[in-house]
C-alpha cells in the first residue's frame, strides 16, 4: 500500500523532469521612449538583443521558419512601459489583412505579445497585433483558457513593408500586474500567425502533445527600478435613448461612472457606478418546451471582463444578476398583473481580484439589485338589488416580486506547481423580508503531474437556501482523471448530486439527483499526414442513475470524427446511440416520482466548413434522428447553411438558413395535470432561423455592423392525448383532448412562436479606450395557436404586430490618474 501511495505522489505532486532549455530576453532600458508609429528608426531599438529563429507548432511542430518569413522582435523599457518593435519578413501578396473591431481576429496576420510577471506558467497576459492594425487582448490560464472579455489600454502601430510588415507596440505598466523586485525574472513569449497558410508560431518552441501554453514562455530578464505604478482609472459614460412601441414614445438620458482602481500591485478593483446596459446584444429566444430553462450568453461587458476567478467551479451564471424576479404574485381569479418586469435593476456591482507572487488568486464580487413591485388590477362585479344593476369595480395594489437584493461571490485558488490548483469559492445570494436566501461552497482540486500527460480533478459542493418551508441543504460530487497528453488519450469520472442541491439563485444547473459515470477516448494528430493537416476522433460512454430512487435512467454512446485538409477545409461527422430503455425522470416534472420511457435513440450529424481565407466560404450541417421503436414513429431532420462572401477587406457578409423538422416527438402537455394525470402529446415541430450578420469597417477604428434574426417555431399537436403511466408507457385517453385539456375554449397547447430582432450600430474608437456607439434596434414578437399557418402567412402576420423601435446613443470616456497626473506636472513646470 505504501508503495502504491508512493507512486501516485510521484506521479502528481512530486515528480520531476529535466526543465526544458528556455531562451532568455536580456532587455534594455531606454533614456528616451520611441515614437509609436511602426518606423524603427528610435535609439531605444539600437544595440539591443534580437528574437529571431522562431519554430513553428501548427501544424508542422519543431520545423523553424524560412529566412524570407524569418521575425526580428526588439524590446526596451522606461519607468513608463514597455516597448516591442517587430519586423515581420513575408510576401506581401501572402499577408492577409480583414479590417475588423476589437478582439475579432478575422481573416488577418498577427503578432502577439505574452507576458508572465509571476513567471508562474499560469496566468498570461496577451497583446495581439493584427495586420490590418486591430489590436486584441485576453488574460489565459489553464483552467479559463483566453479571456477576451478583458480589455486593457495600450498603443500599437503597423506599416506594410515591400518584404513584409512591421509592428511598434508600448505596453503601459497599468496594464499589467506585477509586484515591486529588484531584479525579476518574467515569462515572456512572442507568438506568430500567418493566416494564409494557418501556420503558427513562437520564439521559445511549444510541445503540443502536452501541457499549457504558459510552460513554454521564454523568460525575461534585465528589468531594474521599474515600480508598478498607481492603476486608477475612470470610465465616465453618457447615454441617450429613445423608443417607440405601440404609438407612445419614450426617452431616456443616463449617464454614470466605471472605476478601476489598483488596491494593491496585484489587487485591482473594478466598480460599475449606475450601470447602463442599453446596448447590450439581444438574446437568442426560442420556444422552450422542454423541462429546462433556456440558458443565455451574457451580453454586458462588466459581466464578461475579468471573471476568470469567478467561474471556478461553473457556481456563477451572471445573468442571475438582474435577471427577472425570483417570484410571480399571487393573485385571485378576478385579478391580473399588468406590469410584471422581464428583468430588475442593476443599482451597483463592484469586483476585486488579483493574484500574489506566490500563486494565490482572491476574488470578490458584489452586487446590489433594486427592490421591483407590479401593479395588480382586481376586478368586481358588485350587484345592488335595489336598483337590479351590476356596478364594477376596478381597484389597484402593488405588490412585490423582487425584494433588494444582495449577490456575493468569494474565491481562494491557490495555485502551484505551474499546473496545479487548489480553489475554495463560496456565492451568496441573501434577500430582504421572507424571500428566498441561498448559499452555495465548492472545494476544487485540479492535480497535474511534472510530466503534465496525467491529470485529476475533485470537487465537493453543498448548496443551502431558505425560503417560506424551511431550509433545505444538498450535496454535489465529482471526481475523475486520466491522461491528458500525447496523442492517445482517455478519462473517466464519476459525479453525484442529491435531490435538494440547488445553486440556480446565482448558478445554473438543468439537473440534480442524478450520479454518472463517463469514460471517453481520443486520438488527436499533431503532425500533417499526406491528405490532412491535423485530425481527430473520439469515442465517450456516459452511464447515468437517478440517485433517488436509485434507479437506471440512461446510458448513451457518443463518437466524432473531425479533420483540416491541406486546403484548410475543415470536415467532420459524430453520432449518439442510446441503446435499449432509456428512463427520463424530468420530462413529466413530478418531483422524479414519474418517468417517461422511450428505446433506441439514434442520432448522426455531418457537417463542413470551408476555408474562411476566400471570398466565398460555406459552413453546412446536417443531421438524422430516430427511435428504433415499433410503436412510435418520430423523425428527426435538421440542416442549416451559412455562406460567408468577404466581398473585400473591409466589407463582410454572412447569411445562415436552420430547419429542423420533427414529426411524432411525444412531449409533456406544458402545464396540464389534469385529476393528478400527467399529460403527454404527440406532436409536429418545425422550427425556421434565418440569420444575417455584415460588418463594413473604415479601418481599425469604426466601423458599421449589422445583425438580425429571424425565429419561428410552429408546434401541432394530435387531438388525443395521452396520460403517463407508472410503468413509463403512455395510454391514450378517450375523454381528454388538445381542445378540453385545459376546460377553456379558447385554449390549445397549438402554438406559432415568432420574433425578430434586427441590430444596426456605428462604432468609433475615436481615442484609447474611448468609444461612441450608435444603435438602431427593432423588435417584433409575436405568439399565437395558428401552427399549421405557412412560413410566409406566419411572417405577415408577425409584420402586423406593434413593432418596438430604439435608437441609442452612448459615449464613454477613458481618463487615466497617472497621465493626467503628468500632464498636470509639465504644466506646473
């Protein structure tokens, strides 16, 4: 036993390896900075050390670029920032140049910068340079991988050259974190794109096969006297908005306050003073028959910058945060709510986060929501014999849904070994009055071994709230590992939760009471064959039992194949077998004491994507679905296609066609328990998206961008229903029908769900981090029974509809403390 204890410590903890030989950038510092406009003709870039030689890892690893497409990087420093020259050698007929906006790569050459304060392997800060000028930024780590959502300020510069191009970069001190040493050893990596070609690389060679991209920075040495200085920055905004729906027309100015604010060197404090999220993008809605909510990406920026540390264990779902009210009123039969909100106000959010020298990350978020009240109306017939009239009677009362409410987050992760983690996250959402309180705490354990080819994860979770019945507390587990390097690799891992473990106050979670075991195995190419660049195949196996009862529910067997050509066309197929009697204990909502039955599920999907680089690209998808069931008859078409026309370097267009057809699903009857029957219908779904996105930039720096969508869902049920029965069969029911299910006339579960959203904005980066957006937006919404209406009666109908129009404008200013501190000094001098 003590033998084997012994091993499995080698294998994660203690086990060491010859580091690998990393080059070292000696730099220098400058007297006098460089001008920033990619002439390299400054004293800061003579006599310093060149990176050059740089080798490529995708997709031919190891091989060192040819003299003609060689890179020459310069770097210098001052007490401000500091400073990158490259000099990109290539055929300038191979550079490719998209003009795009912030952090969209497109179809560009780029050259990016990676820097490591912490030199730790494990939290990279990245600048990215394109070829057309647009620059890009992420924070990265293992567990996160690349945060675009994070946004710093810096200056870039780019000239074409007639043998290829050069960049000129100054990276302010502000944007990064570091502590105050004399003599620190940073990580450092310079990272190539050629995007003709999809080749890449690095000046300190990466070995794909295994580890993060952080093991493999080269380090940087020669930084004396540099002082982290004061990060106070402010983010003032002003906002004007007008809308108009249903003939009344409303206007709206705001204006407020971002703050970042650098407590400590490795500490910064972010803060969203009166928030505005007018302009935040619109949500993907569809018609949600199933038992689980419709999960939605998060649209404002302050959610989606600088949350590496909050999303530890997958327990925060920000658009928990003024989302809709945590509860609907109750209300008499002759009365109506008339104003029920579709979200509450956001009052402030504040965030701190940052990471010591020695590994350990702390993060803290806050966030406060206003209390949010509806109107109900009662209504009363009120009959006086005397006069043998009926008078009515309206009255009013408020009565509310969402008390002010307070969301917390707090996160411990340390961080060792330059592949290991140990994290500790609590979230806390607590409620005014007798409203719902939640509290959830997770301890995480993510191991890697020196080697970095074995890893292993655990997780322990308990989840406690409190509402009107009490308190109830539950319970989640997960532990799993294998091999994670090399070309041959597997897994396998078993998770538990029971009946009463519940995080969706400020997380998301579709199931609970479930305890799964899946395995997988894959087989990844990492040097081209004759045909392919690269390739990929998998097979998974997931076993799943309800915990309680402790009963069988599904067992599923998924496979994939996807693959690049030499042509940059990309291809794949997958498949998913559910093979026997599968067990679905949420389809007929009853608190797991019912189960739905269905056998052999099968599903097979292809799909292409052609090489982007070209004019006209085209991404196709299509896929089969069935039961191998005598007694059902269902069937399962679904194809969408998406051409892509980069009309030139500045315009592109992408149009994108969904059908996906079903005939015979059997479903739950939403809302329908009629004499303790649980309710199931047979029905036809076919559900139509139709899509466009343009983009036509000026340059780097504004640009205009639309997107609109179409949505439309038509779902016809059979008359006869069906009652759900304890075996899991359903019967067929001689007395309950669509059109008595709900003894109301005019009801039917029938339904034709269409919206349509159309975005046009202008957006101008007319200085660092400073920006003027313009936005027109119309919304249209519309339901109704009419299913078996056609594509186009459903879409004229839909144009009938009170259609919502806005028209926003928003300016935001970027004011940094440190500059106007200096410009202060030189006008006092």
């Amino acid at each position: 036993m003590k033998y084997t204890l012994y091993i499995l410590l080698n294998l994660f903890i203690i086990s060491n390896i010859n580091a690998q030989d990393k080059k070292t950038y000696y730099i220098n510092r400058t007297e006098i900075a460089p001008k920033i406009d990619a002439i390299l003709d400054d004293n800061a870039w003579k006599d310093v050390q060149v990176a050059t030689n740089f080798i490529e890892f995708r997709p031919n690893p190891g091989t060192v670029n040819a003299e003609e497409k060689r890179t020459e990087v310069k770097m210098s420093y001052d007490n401000d920032a500091i400073y990158i020259s490259a000099y990109l050698y290539d055929n300038p007929e191979d550079i490719m140049t998209q003009f795009t906006q912030r952090d969209d790569f497109g179809q560009s050459d780029f050259f990016g910068i990676i820097f490591n304060p912490n030199n730790d392997a494990q939290n990279n800060t990245e600048f990215f340079v394109f070829s057309s000028g647009t620059q890009a930024d992420a924070v990265e780590s293992p567990s996160n991988g690349e945060d675009f959502g994070w946004n710093a300020v810096w200056e870039s510069s780019v000239k074409m050259q007639d043998n290829g191009w050069i960049v000129e970069v100054k990276i302010p001190y502000q944007a990064l974190r570091f502590t105050q040493q004399e003599n620190p050893t940073w990580g450092i990596q310079f990272h190539r794109h050629f995007r003709k070609t999809r080749s890449q690389s690095t000046w300190n060679p990466i070995d794909v096969t295994k580890g993060n991209v952080g093991l493999y920075n080269a380090e940087l040495k020669g930084l004396t006297n540099i002082k982290p200085p004061v990060r106070l920055s402010f983010y003032p905004y002003a906002s004007y908005l007008v809308s108009d729906f249903d003939n009344e027309t409303e206007s709206d100015f705001a204006a407020g306050l971002d703050v970042k604010y650098g407590i400590t060197e490795s500490f910064t404090l972010d803060a969203t003073l009166i928030p505005d999220f007018s302009q935040a993008g619109f949500d993907n809605v569809i018609l949600n028959l199933g038992p689980f909510e419709q999960q939605f990406a998060e649209q404002r920026q302050f959610f989606t910058e600088g949350i590496d540390l909050f999303n530890k264990g997958n327990l925060f779902y920000s658009r928990r945060v003024g989302d809709s009210p945590s509860t609907y009123p109750n209300i008499t039969e002759n009365e109506e709510v008339i104003d029920y909100p579709d979200k509450v106000q956001l009052l402030n959010a504040v965030k701190v986060s940052g990471r010591t020298k020695k590994g350990l990350g702390i993060g803290f978020f806050n966030a406060i929501t206003e209390k949010t009240e509806v109107n109900i109306l009662k209504t009363e017939d009120l009959f006086d014999a005397n006069t043998n009239t009926t008078e009515t009677l309206i009255s009013k009362r408020k009565e509310t849904v969402e008390p002010l409410a307070n969301y917390n987050i707090m996160v411990l992760d340390q961080q060792f070994n330059k592949n290991s983690s140990v994290t500790l996250i609590n979230t806390n959402v607590t409620r005014n009055n007798n409203f719902r309180d939640a509290n959830v705490t997770g301890l995480l354990v993510d191991l890697v071994n020196k080697q970095n080819t074995y890893g292993l994860t655990a997780e322990a979770k308990m989840s406690t709230f409190n509402d009107e019945l009490g308190r109830e507390s539950g319970y989640s587990t997960q532990i799993g590992g294998g091999k994670i390097g090399g070309n041959f690799r597997y897994n396998a891992s078993y998770s538990f939760a029971d009946k009463n473990y519940d995080i969706n106050d400020l997380g998301i979670l579709f199931r609970n009471n479930y305890q799964n075991i899946n395995t997988n195995f894959s087989y990844r190419s990492f040097k081209p064959t004759k045909t392919l660049n690269n390739y990929y195949t998998g097979l998974y196996f997931q076993y799943n039992r309800i915990y309680d009862p402790n009963e069988f529910s599904s067992f599923t067997i998924n496979g994939e194949f996807n693959a690049t050509n030499k042509k940059l066309h990309s291809f794949g197929t997958n498949f998913e077998i559910n093979p026997g009697e599968q067990y679905d204990y949420f389809e007929p909502r009853n608190n797991f004491n019912s189960f739905f039955t269905t056998k052999n599920y099968y599903r097979h999907n292809m799909w292409i994507s052609s090489n982007y680089n070209n004019f006209f690209a085209l991404d196709a998808n299509l896929g089969y679905a069935t039961l191998f069931d005598d007694s059902r008859n269902f069937n399962n078409i679904y194809f969408s296609v998406s051409p892509r026309f980069k009309f030139n370097e500045r315009f592109l267009l992408v149009l994108e066609f969904e059908r996906d057809e079903q005939r015979g699903d059997i479903g739950y009857v939403n809302g329908q328990n009629i004499d303790g029957e649980i309710v199931f219908g047979d029905r036809d779904r076919t559900d139509i998206e139709s899509s466009i996105s343009a983009s036509y930039n000026f340059n780097s720096y504004h640009g205009l961008n639309l997107t609109f969508r179409n949505y439309l869902s038509r779902v016809t049920y059979k008359n006869k229903l069906f009652t759900l029965q304890e075996d899991g069969s359903l019967n067929q029911s001689e007395t309950i029908t669509k059109s008595n299910v709900n003894n109301d006339p005019n009801f039917s579960p029938d339904a034709n769900f269409n919206t349509w959203n159309l975005d046009l904005g202008y957006t101008w980066q007319f200085a660092p981090g400073s920006q003027l957006t313009a936005l027109y937006r119309n919304q249209i919404f519309n339901f109704s029974n009419a299913s078996q209406d056609s594509f186009f009666d459903s879409l004229d109908d839909l144009l009938k509809e009170e259609q919502r129009n806005t028209l926003s404008l928003r300016l935001v200013y970027f004011i940094d403390y440190v500059s106007i501190k200096k410009l202060l000094q030189r006008k006092n001098s």
